[in-house]
C-alpha cells in the first residue's frame, strides 16, 4: 500500500501550502464558549495538530478554518488575507471529516473529481485527474467502483484523494484515523505525513489522540475548554509542560499536590505528602502558592533500598509488576496510598521482586515539573 | 412473509392463525378481487336493456374501450386529465422540495415543530371544505380579487372559477402534504455532512442539491410523484367544485356514464382506461428516476 513516488498533481506544480493565522478567535455558540481568545500563527507547509478531549473546542476551530462558522470575536487570516465573509466553498481549505463523508451515490473517480466539477473541469479532463489522484493514494484502478465496495482504509484515501483534488493551500483534518483500527491507523499516520511533505500543503489537524499528534505533527497545541494551554514541537510537550493540564493530558505521569516550600529561578521545592521535591519551576511560583509536581514513569528510578535518605527520593510499597517486555511498569503505593507508576529497562535487577517490598523511589529534579494547581485543572488530572 | 407467519402462530396458536388468514382472504377476495372482476367483465360487455342480457347480443367486445376513440370530447378530457395531472405533480415538486429540504435540513426545535403542524392542521378538515374555501380566495368577488383591485392591477374581477388553473391551484394545495412527506423522509437520511463536504469543495448551493441532495431524495421524489398524479387523477370533488362545463375532469365522465348514462359497461371501461394511464406513469416515473419497487416501498 505504498503511494506513487509521484509528485506532479494534474500535469503542476504541487500546491504549496499557505500559512494560517488565528487572531484573537473567540466563538460563542449562545451561553457556551467554546473557543476562547485563541491566537496562533501556523506556518505554511507545516503539520500542525490540535490535541484535546471531546467539548475541548478542537473542532470549532476547524470549522471556523474552513468557513463553516464564522468567530464571535477576532478575525482568521489564510495566507495573510482576512477570511471574514468568505464562504467555506471559496476559501484554499479543504476538510477532511471524521466520517469522510464521501457521497455513496456517486462512483469512487466521480468522488475525487467532484472538487473540479464544481470548478467546471471538463469531464474528460476530471476523469485524467481523478485517475492520477487515485494513483497517487495507491488505489489506480477503483476509479469506477462504489465507495461501498472500498475497505475503510480505501475510503480514507479516497477522501484524501478528494481533498488533495481541490489543489488546497490548507488541508483540514478532522480526526479522520478514528474510525480504523490500530494497525491501519498506525500506517496511515505515516502515509498522511508523506503525503504532507511531498505536496507541501499546511495539515492542520484534530485528535484526542496523543500519539497520533505527537508522531506526526511538526507543533501540537494542547487544547482545554476552549483555551490554547500549550503550544510547542512534541517534545517539549511530553517533557517540558507548561500546565498541570498538559502534563496530566498527555501520557501517563505521577503527581503529588502540595504547596511551594523554596524556590529560585530554576526550581521549585514542593511540601507533599511523601516529603519535600524538588523540580524545575517553569512558571515562577513563589513560596506559600499552591503546586503540583509531576514526574513521568521512566524518569522514576526504583531499587530496593529501603533508606530514602536524600532529596527527592521516598518510599512505597510495591503493589504488582506489570511486564511488557523491553520495559517493566512497577505499580507502587506510598505511605499515604497514592498510586505510583515507576517504568523501567528490563534488565536482570527486577527479577525476584515481589509484591509487598517496600522499595525507594528517585528521581532527577530537572525531570520533574513544577506546575501551579489551578482549580480548573482539578477536575481533568 | 414465512417469518411473520409462524411468529403470528407462535403467539397465537393455529386456530386464531387460520382465522386471521381466511378473514384476511375472504376480505381482500370479497371487497378487492370479486369487485375488480366484476367491473372488468362488464366493461368487455355491451350494454343491454336487462331482457337481453345473457341473450346473443351479450358478447365480449373491446366496444366500450373503443368507444373513447370514437369521442372526440371525451378523449380531449381524457388526455387533459393526464396532461393536467402530470401539470400538477410538477408544480406541486417544484413548490414541495424547497419546503421538505427545509423542514429536513434547516429548521430546528420550535421552528420545525410549528412548520410541521402548519402543514398537517390543514388536513384535519375535510378535503371538500378545504376546497371550499379556495372557492371563496378565487370568487369573482373573492380574495384574490379585492386584492387585485385594490392594487389596482386590473380593472375587472378576473373569472379564475370553471378554468383549469383554478382546478390545478385547488389540487396542488390539496396534495402538498403527500409530496413534502416523502421528500422530507428520505432527505432526513441525508449525512448533513455530505452537504457540508460539497460546499468545502467549491459547490454553489445549486450544485449540492442536483448533485447531492436531490439524487439522494430520488425515491421520495418518486413516491411523491406516484401519489400527487394518482390523486390528481383520480379526483372528482375538486374539479367538481372549483371546476365548470368547460374544465370537466375524466373522473367526472366516468361519473356521468355511470350514474347519468346508466351505461355502467363503458363507465367500467372509462374507469379501467384511467387506470392503465396512471399505472404507464408510475411505470415511466420509476424507469425516469431509476428507482426500484423495493426503494419505492421502503
């Protein structure tokens, strides 16, 4: 299933992407705010995904994108121009929606052309197109078949095939991989990104999903009720979150609520319930503020000394292992019952551990992150 | 039809079975088959004083079908009939579509609710008071004309009763709701994303409807065709009513063969006539919109 080495796109040059700019985007649908002051700057031609749970305000945005609602407040601008007053059927968009939404009624090249016959394409000329569209999302061939007759993975790039026909400066994607199963979806990540960067079109992208938006996306924006928490390239938003949201959100990761105890400009000390830790103080929190501090599972180390002696170090009670070959998750319990997960290498030291052993737990103060506990954040960590 | 009927003998055992099927039976063979026999065996007879009949002269014969041909009258309503009713379920789409595309697509929560009953309170009251009441629009001193008048766009009352138009504004009226219905139900079905897709790709909203909703209301379009002209056809009350000598319906000769002619032979032919014409049409309608009876019953 692997899509032509082709290029060319209808006998041009691929269309290039163009960047979009949110500026201030709010939209209101009667009493709920669904998006809330939004400002970014997506760059052309990049991959670019909006990650957040269901009600998160991701699609809204999607839509005001490509023109099927229009903000309450602020304005959109796609490649530079302001896109108020302009219909979805005349913006450089095209969307791709979480069903596809491709018309049944119509064969599978009728589907891909349609974006030209709207365009007055002649038939002759729709048909070439339509061909070296499917050829290009390795489906030559299927061009007289009925879309009910296509596996879901087809379909998916039947509609891709539809989307890239329009020649889109900006595609829009709304969570299109949600509906395959796993194996399908893993090697359709892949084949969206290749697509992305052989015709240079700006992706933007919705998910839920955050593998799916950390492995493809060039920049995620981490969305919450409405708000942009952070915007930042996937590593950073899997090591560095700035809010406790993203770093509850994104991954697993261990928490513990307490309040600021000492800080400077790199960390932070936090009173919690298993002593003192340390992290790195990203937001400035001051002394007396309320914090949490949040350490991954692979950045806790275990052994089984039981003598928690320095910083950052404490004491649990292992619960269970959970084996998973190259890496072993122990699940702990502290003094205090707090669940911890501590994610290690397999390597010969964990054999014999059984449940019931009281081990200590250390980790690295600039692994771990200091952030303030927000009372809206509560409820989602 | 095997499935429902041992489930119907599961629950309610094979005495009650048999009774439900033979009362079923007797009653479509009593009140549908014998009755329809019965008219096509008179309409191949000669009408015959009752001394005669079953006499020599009583022969079949293709008389009384012929007997059409041979009226120039008649078969000048006839054909305007067809015509006419074909005339009404155009208009009647025309004017349907928009507001079923509405009702299924646009309006939402109190809107639809009060455009619904809108549509159906209507037809709480009988067909002919219904048609009554455009008798009064359409007066020489009606509605239409006072407006008209004082408008000042025409000096005399215009004569709309007795024509044909008033006839086909009487019936589009009367036969909305079975046009709108069967749009509304297969529009619903409609993925108002399918809608939004084609707009994202560039189409004018004309575009969307003959390429994406329209194609998908096909069957509708063809139920609510197949009703609206069968019911146009079909009708006596409205011609007779908004209708005069000059505007007769093929219904009404049928009538007058039957009960003013006496000659219930030719009515019957008359009758069956109208009906091979409505079953062509349904014919022509499921080949036009290449729709299949399994869609059509659906």
């Amino acid at each position: 299933m692997q899509f032509s080495r082709k290029l060319q796109v209808g006998g041009r040059d691929p269309a290039l992407g163009q960047g979009v700019s949110l500026d201030g985007v709010t939209m209101r649908f009667g009493d709920f705010l669904a998006v809330d002051d939004v400002s970014i700057d997506i760059a052309a031609g990049e991959f670019f995904s909006f990650l957040g749970p269901s009600g998160c305000g991701k699609t809204t945005i999607l839509r005001l994108i490509s023109g099927f609602v229009e903000p309450t407040a602020g304005r959109i601008l796609i490649g530079g121009q302001d896109m108020a007053g302009i219909g979805p059927n005349k913006r450089p968009t095209a969307l791709i929606f979480q069903n596809l939404a491709l018309f049944p009624l119509m064969p599978v090249w009728e589907n891909v052309a349609f974006g030209l016959e709207a365009r007055g394409v002649a038939k002759q000329e729709r048909r070439r197109r339509a061909e070296q569209l499917l050829e290009l999302v390795a489906l030559d061939g299927s061009g007289d078949k009925r879309v009910n007759e296509l596996s879901g993975g087809q379909r998916q790039r039947v509609a891709i095939a539809r989307a890239l026909a329009v020649e889109p400066k900006v595609m829009l994607l709304d969570e299109p991989l949600s509906a395959l199963d796993l194996k399908l979806r893993q090697h359709m990540r892949a084949e969206l990104r290749t697509i992305q960067r052989r015709t240079g079109v700006t992706f933007v992208y919705i998910t839920h999903d955050q593998s799916e938006a950390l492995t493809m996306s060039d920049r995620v924006a981490v969305m919450s009720q409405g708000r942009i928490e952070q915007i930042d390239v996937p590593d950073a938003i899997y090591n560095a979150p700035q809010t406790a949201f993203v770093a509850g959100f994104v991954g697993e990761i261990n928490r513990f609520a307490g309040h600021v105890v000492a800080a400077d400009a790199r960390h932070a000390v936090v009173e919690t319930d298993v002593g003192r830790l340390r992290g790195v103080n990203r937001q400035a929190l001051r002394p007396g503020e309320r914090a949490s501090i949040f350490i991954r599972p692979e950045r806790m180390r275990a052994d089984g000394a039981a003598n928690p002696a320095d910083e950052n170090s404490f004491e649990a009670v292992l619960d269970r292992v959970g084996f998973e070959g190259n890496v072993v998750n122990l699940f702990l319990r502290t003094n205090a019952g707090r669940e911890i997960i501590a994610q290690q290498h397999n390597s010969d030291d964990l054999s014999g551990l059984s449940s019931g052993a009281w081990m200590t737990l250390r980790f690295a103060p600039d692994s771990a992150a200091v952030l303030p506990a927000e009372g809206r954040f509560e409820a989602a960590a | 039809m095997k499935g429902v009927l041992s489930s119907v003998r599961r629950r309610y055992g094979g005495v009650a079975t048999s009774l439900i099927l033979v009362s079923c039976g007797l009653w479509a063979l009593g009140l549908v088959v014998l009755p329809q026999l019965m008219m096509i065996d008179y309409s191949f007879r000669p009408s015959l004083p009752p001394a005669k009949q079953g006499g020599p002269e009583d022969i079949y014969t293709l008389a009384n079908y012929a007997a059409l041909y041979g009226n120039p009258l008649n078969l000048a309503i006839f054909l305007k009939t067809i015509w006419s009713s074909a005339l009404v379920t155009a208009t009647a789409l025309v004017v349907c579509y928009p507001v079923a595309f509405f009702l299924a697509r646009m309006a939402v929560g109190r809107t639809a609710g009060l455009l619904f009953i809108a549509l159906v309170i209507p037809y709480w009251i009988n067909e002919i008071l219904r048609t009554f009441s455009w008798l009064l629009i359409l007066a020489r001193n009606g509605f239409v004309n006072t407006v008209l008048l004082d408008l000042g766009l025409t000096q005399e009352p215009i004569i709309f009763l007795g024509t044909t138009p008033a006839i086909l504004v009487g019936m589009v009226y009367a036969y909305v709701l079975f046009m709108v219905f069967p749009i509304y139900n297969s529009l619903e079905s409609l993925d108002p994303h399918q809608i939004e897709a084609a707009r994202d790709l560039g189409a004018p909203w004309w575009r969307i409807h003959w390429r994406i909703a329209i194609p998908h209301a096909k069957p509708g379009i063809a139920v609510g065709c197949i009703m609206t002209f069968m019911l146009a056809a079909g009708t006596y009350a409205i011609p007779a009513i908004l209708g005069g000598p000059k505007s007769r319906w093929f219904t009404e000769v049928i009538y007058s063969q039957f009960f003013e002619a006496l000659n219930w032979n030719r009515g019957a032919a008359y009758a069956f006539i109208l009906l091979i014409m409505c079953l062509g049409f349904i014919a022509l309608m499921m080949r036009l919109f290449r729709v299949n009876l399994a869609e059509v019953t659906r």
